[in-house]
C-alpha cells in the first residue's frame, strides 16, 4: 500500500513540461570540454522564490551529487527538481489530501480480508499510543506520510493487534520530496554521507535522506537513453523498465503476439514463463536460442548487461526486419513504439 501523493498529470509529462524550461537532456556525464556547475548555486537559481528552505534543499543535493558522484550538470540537476516539484511541489512532507480516510480504509480492509470484526480492531485504535494520544485520534489527525509510517510503526511494535494486521511490514511504501521507494532506500544505504539516528524509513522522510535516496533512483545507475523521459518514466516503474517495455514492443513485431508493455520480462519470484517469456519462444527455432537461454539472458533484463545479450539484439534486428525500417525510439510513458537507446 501507499500513500502517495496525488498526482495532476502523469510524472513524464509535467516533469518534461518542467525540465523543457531548465534543460534539453537528461542524466549524462560532463561532456567534453563542458565545465562542472556549482550545484548548491543552480539549485538556489532554479528553484522558486516561495521556497523557504531553499538554502537547505541547495546543501543537501550539493552533498548529494557530491556522495554519489554524479556528474554536476544543469540537466542532471533540473532532472531531480523536476521530479520533487511533481511528487511534492518541493515540500520534504507534503501534505496527502484525504490521508486519514484513506488509511482507515486501508485498515478496515485489511481486517474485513482477514475475518477480523472492524470493530474489534476500531476498539485496539483507542489505546493511547506512546505520544500520548490514542491511534485513532493521531489517524483522525493525519495529514502526512511520514506521520502516517510513525503511527503505523508505532501500532505495529506496541499493539498486538498491528502485528496481527500487517506482521512486521510498515504499509506506507514511499515518502519524502521524491516520493521515493522506502524499500528501495533500504538496500542502497551504502555511500550515505549523514549519520542515520534512526532507521533508513525515517531518513526518506527527511529532506536531505529524500533526496538522496530518491536521486539514487533517478540518476544513479547505467543507461543508455538519450532522453531524460525515459529516466522519468523508470522511476516510476523500476530501473530500466523503459528499455524493457521497448524490448516487449520489438517481442510483439517480430512475434506478433500482443504483449502489455510493462518492462516486467519474467515473471519474478516465479520459475514459470511468463507472457513475454512466452513470446520470445515462440520466435527460438529463428533466434537461434534454446529456452533456457531466453530465459538466462531475460533474467539479465534488471541490468545494462541485457543489451549486449543474443536475445536483446537478434530480437531487435528481426523486428526491424520485419517492419523494414529501424524502430524509433520509444515512449516512456508505457508504449514504446521501439527501444530507447540508440541501438549500433
């Protein structure tokens, strides 16, 4: 479950309207020749007035790109403002609209899922909780993630009804000023440049943890798109999810068998073949490769390694064949019409 910020327009689209004032290219090191920018400087200069910390958002991305040396260009950093001003308008605790309904629902849901009576669970919620206020009172209050993953981390641990309800999983998945995946921070803490006091789930709800997380989603990994909407769409689906559902589109030209463009290319957690895992069979006998090789070389498809497989570029060279021009490169907003990457 999360609790993320609504969201107006889908992030690609206003992050394109947003990066299109600030910069032509996405993520990409300094170019030849091309001198470094003072990133707390560029931050300061692009970021609105009406931000009142903006002193402090500049420090901490400085830090940021510092820690995980990413290249200090204007693209690169327009890049990350233009997701935070999507997901939070540039507030390290956006307020959710509605939040406190929505987790009520969530926790009569889950009751009701596991036969449990509402009422018996409404009755656990009137405990006073270690802030001195009962949880329901705290939830009839809640107006942020971050105080929605503190009252649940607080039921869960001191409750036993939490525990019964969601075990030791904390259901609030994202936070901070990128929105970024909780577990997601969880498995990349090393680099961190600040002392963590607490856990790495609070850190996201901090403005310097936020960012810095949420920058390693969008900027720190290998890729070879040549558009930063392709960047943007990987953030919201999964790291080189864009290339994949390019992959899947080329699968479904040369095959001929629809497939949701998804960038999900296994069936993960499961030894079973799935859709596009099918498809790609389908096409063995002409691609030369046995399906213990697909599915080899499909498992490759979390990294930048997958390119330089047999099957990422004979499925590639077959589906240009058969459409009988090379394939343009893709949209990242889930319909690649090909692959994303300038393919040699």
């Amino acid at each position: 479950m999360s609790f993320a910020v609504p969201r107006a327009l889908p992030l690609s689209l206003l992050a394109a309207l947003v990066l299109a004032g600030c910069a032509e290219k996405g993520a990409a090191p300094l170019k030849k020749g091309e001198k470094p920018v003072d990133v707390a400087s560029v931050v300061r200069q692009k970021m609105p007035a009406s931000v009142k910390d903006r002193n402090a958002w500049a420090d901490a991305l400085a830090k940021t790109f510092e820690s995980q040396k990413i290249a200090p260009t204007e693209e690169n950093i327009c890049s990350v403002l233009a997701v935070a001003q999507q997901e939070s308008m540039y507030q390290s605790d956006p307020v959710v609209p509605g939040l406190n309904k929505i987790a009520w629902k969530e926790i009569d849901r889950r009751a009701e899922s596991m036969h449990i009576p509402v009422f018996l669970v409404h009755t656990a919620l009137k405990i006073t909780s270690p802030n001195g206020k009962s949880y329901s009172e705290r939830l009839d209050a809640v107006k942020t993630e971050k105080q929605l993953s503190a009252i649940f981390d607080d039921f869960i641990s001191m409750v036993p009804m939490g525990q019964k309800l969601f075990g030791s999983l904390n259901p609030v998945h994202t936070g901070g000023p990128m929105q970024v995946s909780i577990a997601f921070a969880e498995k990349h803490t090393d680099g961190y440049p600040w002392k963590i006091d607490g856990t790495v789930r609070q850190e996201v709800f901090s403005l310097r943890g936020g960012l810095w997380f949420g920058t390693y989603h969008l900027l720190n990994y290998p890729a070879n798109y040549n558009e930063p909407l392709y960047r943007f769409a990987d953030f919201n689906a999964g790291w080189y999810a864009s290339r994949n559902a390019a992959f899947q589109s080329a699968v479904s030209r040369a095959s001929g068998v629809k497939l949701a463009l998804d960038g999900d290319l296994i069936a993960y957690g499961s030894s079973e073949a799935g859709s596009t895992e099918l498809a790609v069979r389908k096409l063995s006998n002409t691609l030369g490769l046995s399906n213990s090789d697909i599915r080899r070389q499909l498992e490759k498809g979390d990294s930048l390694a997958f390119e330089k497989t047999d099957l990422y570029n004979k499925v590639f060279a077959l589906a240009e064949q058969k459409s009988g021009k090379t394939l343009p490169e893709g949209d990242p907003a889930g319909d690649p019409a090909g692959k994303p990457e300038d393919h040699a």
